[in-house]
C-alpha cells in the first residue's frame, strides 16, 4: 500500500493493484493444496500465504487481500464460525503458557475398511493449541497411559489434565472413593487430573473442535485398511498442523506463549501395576442439581440447595484427605469455598515418584 500526502488534505491511502500473474499463482496454490497429497488439507487464505512465503515470493499481498481473491472465484466454501461464548463459564483451570492446561478426549464410533474397530485419541493444549494423538483398537487404560508417557517424555508434562468422565480415564463407576490408573499416573507425575462435568462435552471444547477437524482432514479425505495406514497419514497431519499454528502464533508475536524451560518425564521410567496413590490433587467441575447433590468418585454430596443449577470446583486433596468445594458468584468473581471436610480414601498417600 502507498502512501501520498496533500498538503491541503489529509492523508488518503490508495491500495496497490493486485497483478492478474499474482492471482493466477494464487490460484495454482489453492489447486495445489486442496489435493491429497497435502497432508494438511488446509487451502485457504493463511494457508496459501505460508505456501507463497515458503516459495520467498515477494513482494507478497497481505492474508485478507488472498481472501478477496479466492472471494471473487467464488472458492471459499466454510463460512465463519460464531465464536461468541454461550452458556455459564465453568470453573475450569485457566492457561495462560503451553503446557498450563492439556485436553484429552476420544473418537469412538470409527471402523477401518477392514471392519476393524479404531480409536482415536488426542489432546491438545489450550495455551498454544499444539496437539498430539494416537490410534488403537480400543481404549483401555493402558494405551492411555502409554500414550501419555510418550507424549510427556517428548512434549513435556502439563500442569492440568482436563478430561471427561469417560470410565477408562476415571476407573470405573464400581465402587465409592476409588481412583483408577490414569489419575495414579497423573499424581505420581506432579499433574493435576481435572474431570468436567457429566454430559457436557462442550467443557471440553479446543479438543473437541479439534476432533471434528481431524475427522474431516484425515478421516474423511483417505480410506483406510489398516491402523498403520491410519497412524502415518495421523501423525503427518499432526505434524502440518503444529507447523501451521507456530507459524500463526509468530506472525501474530505469541512467541511469548512458549515457555523456555519444560518439565519432561524421565525416559528411563518403568510403570509398574497397580500405581501406588501418591500426594496432590485432584479436580471435580460440577453441576449442583436441583436437590442441591452432586456426584464425585461415585458417591453423591450434599449442599445447600442455594446452589442449584451452579457449578462448582471440587478439589481433593489425596495428602492430608480432605475433600474442599469452591463457589464463585460471576466469571471475575473470587472463589469462595463453601466447604470443607475429611475424605478418606482407600490408602494413604506417597510422595510423587516422578
């Protein structure tokens, strides 16, 4: 863009013409990246701009006046999405740095051409939006796990997992006060495990949008017979992506997001069964229901019905046993905690191994 000067007026802006041989490479691009043979299957502005910039085509147009173009030959397809918030704000662990806050969730329901069952798995941090995932016939608590030392020993270890409340991640709906492998694993390992509340899968929503994207550009786009045909075309498609948002997160200077020093998972550790009960704690978000009960561990607590229908954080605290609810009137509102009590559990607490 130029910039002219009248005296006798104010500045005026005139936009630079974009060239019909720019428009035409920007139309070469878009083919180009709505094949299959990109792993991404991104081809939209931000995408055809990282292509050209990767090309060191200059000078380059700006992202928008790339919007325009693909405006005007009638290519854009995916209008934009209402991002407004709706719905309470949930008491849920807040990130601010990567690895503050992961997200893990399941894709269930999908079959190979082969007729064979498929699970996915990923998560995904809120701070910076990288993800991570896996591929396996079912999901037990042991691929889980596995996965989580992968993803810890290579990615570094979060502060909060934030989950749902799917049986293999919360040990089963059997018996009161028991905790499973998963949230073991968590403890032993210095995180805190966070469970959102039952039938709500919008607590989780960066995973959750992630799994429907990952559904429509890896799932959708190959046909698969095998689970290793599904890991490769996965894991390039992850890799693409995490790609895509650094270069996002750089160009909109969120460098800052990134923490310098990590905290990773020993490479030379051994999970042993059952995992001992280790010292730290352990996070419930909860709807109060109209009785003024909610259920934590599979046993159901009482408050006062003042808290109906309003969402609470409970926080239990495997040390010293004791079981804290917290309370807070608006989204800026100061937490206040609105009991307090002991809570036994099965065994006594150790130190963290890891």
């Amino acid at each position: 863009k130029t910039w002219f000067l009248d005296r006798s007026k104010r500045p005026h802006r005139i936009t630079r013409r974009v060239s019909d041989s720019f428009e035409r490479l920007v139309m070469r691009i878009h083919a180009k990246l709505k094949g299959k043979a990109n792993p991404l299957g991104f081809y939209g502005a931000e995408a055809i701009y990282n292509e050209l910039t990767d090309l060191g085509i200059r000078p380059l147009h700006s992202i928008r006046t790339i919007h325009r173009i693909l405006s005007r030959h009638q290519l854009l397809t995916r209008k934009r999405r209402d991002r407004s918030r709706k719905g309470p704000i949930l008491p849920c662990p807040t990130a601010r740095r990567q690895n503050d806050v992961h997200q893990l969730d399941f894709i269930v329901g999908h079959y190979l051409a082969s007729r064979h069952p498929v699970v996915i798995l990923n998560r995904k941090d809120m701070a910076t939006g990288l993800v991570c995932g896996t591929e396996g016939p079912d999901r037990r608590v042991q691929r889980v796990l596995a996965f989580l030392q992968r993803d810890w020993q290579r990615h570094g270890l979060p502060r909060f997992l934030q989950m749902d409340n799917d049986m293999s991640l919360t040990g089963g709906r059997m018996h009161g006060r028991s905790l499973g492998q998963l949230v073991r694993f968590c403890l032993a390992c210095r995180v805190i495990p966070v469970f959102t509340p039952e039938r709500r899968p919008a607590s989780n929503a960066l995973v959750e949008r992630y799994n429907g994207l990952w559904q429509e550009k890896v799932w959708q786009r190959y046909r698969f017979r095998t689970l290793g045909q599904l890991w490769a075309r996965s894991q390039a498609f992850q890799g693409a992506y995490n790609a895509y948002l650094k270069k996002r997160l750089s160009r909109q200077g969120k460098s800052a997001l990134f923490v310098a020093r990590l905290r990773y998972l020993p490479k030379t550790i051994r999970l042993i069964h059952p995992l001992p009960l280790c010292r730290g704690q352990i996070w419930f978000i909860r709807r109060v229901d109209e009785e003024g009960c909610i259920q934590v561990l599979n046993e159901s607590l009482g408050l006062s019905k003042r808290y109906a229908h309003e969402f609470v954080r409970v926080v239990v605290r495997t040390g010293p046993q004791r079981l804290s609810i917290y309370w807070r009137t608006s989204e800026r509102g100061k937490f206040k905690r609105i009991a307090h009590r002991t809570y036994k559990l099965r065994e006594k607490a150790r130190t963290p191994i890891f």
